[in-house]
C-alpha cells in the first residue's frame, strides 16, 4: 500500500463504506493486521481518534465523520481532476463504479459489464448490487442504474428506457381461479407480493386513463426478491405486478398472460443517476451510452410482447 495521503484517504472511505476493518483488507487485498496499522497511522498523523471499535465492527466518532466527509469530496475532486487532465486520450481507461439492483444487477447488468469490458479493457468497472438505493455523493459511487423516480434531488439522472409495471398470471392459475374483470376482483385471488424497500406492503398503486387508483392485495406469498416472485407466478400460485421488461419473454411464450391491461403501474422506467458534477468522466459517459444503446434495442422489443 503506497504511504501517501491518497491511499489513507481511500482506505478511510472504503472504513466509512464497510464499517469493518476485515472488510476494507479484503477489498484492498492485504492482511486484517495491515489494515489495523494502517488506521492506527492514520490517527496518530491526526491525533485524534477516528473510530471506536469493537470485536466484529467500528463506528466513525465526531472526528472520523468529518474526516470521512472531507475524504470522500477530495477524491471525487482528485478523480474529475483527472478526468478532466486525461479527457483528450483517445483510450477511455480509469475506474468506475457502478451500483445496481440485486436481481437486475445480476441478470441484466453483469452481462452487459462484462459486454462493455470487452469494447474497454483498459476501464476498470466495480459493480455492487444492493437491495436499497445507497448515497451516491457520500459513497463515492460513480453511477446508480435504478427503475423508478429520482431518490435524491442531489442527482441527475438519464432515462435509458421506458418501461411499465404490469398485472400478470399463468394459464393455469388463470383456468383454475378464472380472470379478473375489474380491479376489486383482485381482493378473491391470490397475489404474490413483491416486498420492495419501504413500499406498503400489499399496496398495489396502478393507473388507468391517467387516473390514479389503490388496491389492497393479499396471498400466501411474498418475496423481497423479484425472481423468486416471478418464479411463483410461473408456478401458477398467482397474480403478481411485475416489470414489463421481466416478463416479455414469457408474455410472447405464453407463459404469463396479462391480465387487467388497462390498469398498469408507469413508475417504472428505467434510469442511470450519478452526482450532478460538470465533468463527468469519458468512461462513465461511454458506459452510459451504451447502456442507452443496449436497453433501445431491446427494451422497444420487450414493449412490444406486452402488448
């Protein structure tokens, strides 16, 4: 590890991210003791304490917050410095760090990752997968791929596709429990019902016409993951609100049908959001505008089978 001020700074960031000295070794691929000396260092430079730490993690102090806070800021200062100084290379090479979805982040944007890494093998790609949304300014996070509205008015954001959220079953659950006609008649079927962040549990919120309406659901089951729901519908245990985009391929199979497809839930796009600075680095710009290219091509597809 290089004993200058960027690398404590790095490593107190990525402290600030895990809240584990163990964690920050394995991510920097040296020794729990390194790490534990590398803090102490750190502190005796300062002179002043920067963590309280017990047997299994650490929490910042007063000092260690404001430290972190000014940490995080410098970086992102040293990076666009960078960015900026190298803009007229003609290879886009660096470090970017994505961040996305659980389920969407593995089974759509790691393959696109790993797509992207072949057109840039000198760019660096990081990508994390979370059930929430995390702080893009504070995390140093180049970009967040995410469907739904903006989380936070410090971002800007890209809409890379549109996309609906529509109401779905199998045949045979549909053969067996019949379809429902109206939206009350969802309150004598079984949903399946995806547990999203803090969304009401059961709260289906739909539109038609353009005109708002809520529906209280109910079902023996429910996920926080959205594959596993999506499984459980195919399976014929119900009806489920799910993205467009998860369910072309079983919509032009037959696999799924919409049911109710006058009623939809649009706040479903999908957006990259990144921290509202004015130069933005070429690579995260490339990887952005290929995400665009990749999700047009496809996602007017997806549109289409819905229909």
């Amino acid at each position: 590890m290089k004993n200058d001020l960027t690398s404590y700074l790095e490593f107190f960031v990525l402290l600030g991210r895990y809240g584990s000295l163990s964690s920050v070794a394995r991510d920097m691929d040296i020794t729990p003791p390194a790490a534990t000396k590398r803090l102490a260092q750190l502190e005796a430079r300062l002179g002043v304490r920067l963590v309280n730490r017990t047997t299994r993690s650490v929490s910042l102090t007063a000092e260690g917050e404001t430290f972190l806070h000014y940490a995080t800021r410098i970086l992102a200062e040293v990076k666009e410095m960078e960015d900026v100084v190298s803009s007229s290379r003609s290879v886009t090479r660096g470090l970017l760090r994505v961040n996305a979805t659980l389920g969407f982040g593995r089974t759509t944007i790691a393959p696109l990752v790993s797509e992207f890494a072949r057109r840039h093998p000198h760019v660096e790609v990081q990508l994390d997968v979370t059930d929430r949304p995390i702080d893009l300014v504070e995390s140093g996070v180049d970009l967040a791929i995410r469907f739904g509205e903006l989380p936070d008015k410090r971002l800007i954001a890209r809409r890379i596709m549109t996309n609906r959220r529509l109401l779905c079953a199998s045949p045979r659950y549909l053969e067996k429990q019949g379809t429902p006609a109206t939206l009350g008649d969802l309150a004598g079927h079984q949903c399946i019902v995806h547990r999203q962040n803090d969304n009401a549990y059961g709260i289906w919120r739909l539109e038609r016409g353009g005109e708002a309406h809520s529906v209280k659901v109910h079902g023996m089951l429910s996920s926080n993951d959205g594959d596993i729901v999506l499984g459980w519908a195919l399976d014929g245990h119900g009806i489920l609100l799910r993205s467009e985009w998860d369910l072309a391929k079983y919509l032009e199979s037959g696999r799924l049908r919409v049911v109710l497809p006058e009623f939809v839930q649009p706040l479903a796009d999908l957006f990259v959001y990144y921290p509202n600075k004015r130069n933005q680095s070429a690579r995260a710009r490339a990887f952005i505008d290929f995400l665009a290219e990749r999700f047009n091509r496809h996602g007017a597809a997806a549109a289409q089978s819905a229909e």
